[in-house]
C-alpha cells in the first residue's frame, strides 16, 4: 500500500478544458485549491492519484508533489534541496527513472541541465540510503517519471503517476484523418451539458471519437480502463492488489443500458468502417448506431427525449481553397440543426470563425478550446420556443419552424 501522505496534485490538461476537469476533479470527491489555464490543483494521496488517474475524461496527466521549494536561484540551490527528499520511499534501489522538466528561470538556459542536477539529486541520495542508485535515462516512459516545474525562484519536484497522456484511451485501431483527442472529444460533450440521460446524435462522425466518448459517459464506464499500465505502477510500494480493487468497483459501476441513442453517421463509408472497428474495440459498438449519409439525411429518433444534443465536428478549412469549399457544407449543418430545433441543442466545433458565420443561426454560446495548436469553438446555435414551437435566432428576432 502506498504511504498515506497527503500532498498537493496538480492534474494537467488541455487549454480550454480546465473548467470541465475541475468539475471532475470535484464529483469524485475532491477539494479543488486553484485553476489555471492547463492544470488543476487539488489534494490527496497516492491512492488518490490511482483514483484520479482512472476516472478522469479530460486530463492529461495527474502530478503528485514530492517537494516544493522557494528561493532557488541556481542550479545548485536545486540540487541542494532535491538531495534531501527521502526518493528511497518511491523508487527501488535497482530500478529506473526519467525525469521531464519545464523551466523558465534565468539562470538556466539549458533546460536539460535542470534535468541533470535533478537526476544528480536523486541517485546520490539513493546511493547514500541504499548503497545502490537506480538507473536513469530519457528513452522510455517505463520506470518511474519524475516531473520538475521551475519559474523564476520557486521550483516544485513531481512524482508523473501516469506515464503516456491519459487522453490515449487505447481503442483507436482505425483513424480518420485528422482525429480528435479523445480528452478534447470529453471535454465538448460535457461542455455541453450531455449527461447521457438524453439522445446524443453526431453527424459527420469520422472515426467516431465523439460518439465513443459519449458512450463511455452514458454507460459511466472509467476512461482508463483499456490501460494496462501508468507510471504509479513502478513506485516502491505499489500495491496490485489495491489497484485491482479500485478497478473493480469502476467496472461495477457500468450500465448497460442507455436511456437514448447515441447514433453516428459519415457520408464516408470507410470512415463509418474505422468508427465501428475504434468502437468494438471500445467496448461500446452496441450502444451506438452507425449510418452511412449526408448531413441532410442524418438520423434522428422519433421519440425526442429531454437532454438531447445535436455535436457536429466538420472540417476547419485549414488548407487554402477549402474555406470556399466548405460554405455549402457548414450552410447544409444550420439548416440540419434548424430542422431538429425542437427535441435538440445544438453544436458545431470549428476553428474557422468565417466558416462557422455560414451556418446561418445566432450564437447562443460560444466556449473557446484548443484543436492541437488551433484555437476553436464549441458553439452553440439558437433557442428553441416550445410553447410557440419557433426557433429563435435571437431576442427580437425569431423565424418559423
């Protein structure tokens, strides 16, 4: 069993996706201290983290403090203070590190230095306490991963308990040609307030990361569960027995059946033939019904339920000549979500303003994220009028239905 030490865990992700996580963070249970842009702080133990690193959509990667220092201001000041941390308690005496840094101090102007005196650090106090250092490298993401944040003179030492992002989920065994992140894919769907209590249709559906996602939220099964392995499972005292327990009661907590559908479709054939292979091997490929179509003749159920969303991912037009192109298509998704305006919210993701002004409806809402290095939008069109059963573009000016 891990020590029960409680410290501060910082859980990094994506920008734009910092506010969803810290909903997260706080339905598991957790006190959440501070929100930035890319990361969530919160509080707890290494058991903790195992919980976090299972359950959480939409980070990244899930830090545990082991030290945290102010007035270093040099190299040496650094060594000085990361020699003293006991590393003989979460790293075996014949086992491996790596350690990952991200430095902006002046006095450093090579970051892998910072990562040397760290390395330095920690195989003296290992040789020091068990006559033996472990060894160290930078090749593989085996091992356990030490993480060193450092800002002008305050620097602060992670354990990284999770290895690879936890946005690889590990069913994509097919992909479209530019797929989303699946923790982005989260990030939107519980933006928009989607709890899986509803239909959740997603015309356009590529490999089908979106429809996947939600399928995973509605059937509550933990994100990480296709992971065989994350870097706690290489820190001393390490407990198989504890983790399979934690694994255990997440897969009691799955459900089998939805109170919606969740439909995909593609007017690409070979792209509803990737997402139904990335969704067998999700686990979820009987929840979610797949159509060959275009945007017109996109699916819809008969039987509206409460909590419906429309969530549309087109092309961005990113290649020059493809805005053009792109017109008629983003003008076609605005008359699809116009037509469907009474059961459904609806939303299109796209990093191109000029593109998204072609839909032809008003801007209910618009949050900012990050597509890679492309700044976009979830955006969320129009009202809907039940009692008049008209769809509202905006307060003074609403069209029929």
């Amino acid at each position: 069993m891990f020590s029960d030490d409680v410290s501060i865990i910082v859980v990094s992700c994506a920008a734009g996706c910092a506010t969803v996580l810290e909903s997260e963070i706080a339905a598991l249970g957790m006190k959440v201290t501070w929100r930035g842009e890319t990361a969530v702080e919160t509080e707890g133990t290494l058991d903790d983290c195992m919980k976090l690193n299972l359950h959480l959509r939409t980070g990244h990667r899930v830090f545990y403090m082991v030290g945290g220092y102010s007035g270093v201001e040099h190299p040496d000041d650094l060594y000085e203070r990361v020699v003293r941390i006991p590393w003989e308690r979460y790293i075996e005496q014949d086992g491996y590190f790596t350690v990952d840094v991200s430095v902006d101090t002046p006095s450093i102007r090579n970051d892998q230095f910072a990562a040397l005196r760290v390395k330095d650090a920690v195989a003296d106090r290992m040789r020091e306490a068990c006559g033996q250092r472990p060894d160290s490298g930078n090749e593989v993401e085996e091992g356990v991963g030490l993480f060193l944040h450092w800002t002008d003179e305050d620097a602060a030492v992670y354990l990284n308990t999770t290895g690879a992002a936890l946005s690889r989920r590990g069913y994509r065994v097919q992909a479209s040609q530019a797929p989303m992140r699946e923790s982005l894919a989260a990030a939107i769907i519980l933006s928009t307030g989607w709890n899986g209590e509803g239909h959740f249709l997603n015309p356009m559906c590529g490999s089908a990361t979106l429809a996947i996602e939600a399928a995973w939220i509605a059937t509550r099964r933990a994100p990480a569960l296709l992971r065989t392995e994350f870097a706690f499972m290489y820190l001393k005292g390490f407990d198989m027995a504890a983790w399979r327990a934690i694994r255990q009661q997440a897969i009691g907590a799955i459900r089998s059946v939805l109170p919606g559908k969740i439909i995909a479709s593609d007017l690409d054939a070979a792209a509803i033939a990737s997402a139904r292979a990335n969704a067998e091997a999700a686990g979820v490929a009987e929840c979610i019904e797949f159509d060959v179509c275009d945007i017109a003749n996109a699916p819809v159920p008969e039987v509206p339920l409460d909590a419906s969303v429309i969530v549309i991912n087109p092309p961005y037009g990113t290649r020059m000549g493809d805005t053009v192109q792109l017109r008629g298509l983003y003008a076609d998704m605005g008359a699809y979500l116009k037509a469907n305006a009474a059961a459904y919210r609806g939303f299109i993701f796209t990093a191109s303003p000029d593109l998204a002004d072609q839909v032809g409806l008003s801007a209910k809402q618009e949050l900012p994220f990050f597509a890679g290095a492309l700044e976009a939008r979830l955006i969320e069109y129009g009202g809907y009028d039940r009692s008049r059963r008209n769809w509202k573009t905006s307060d003074d000016d609403a069209t029929g239905s």
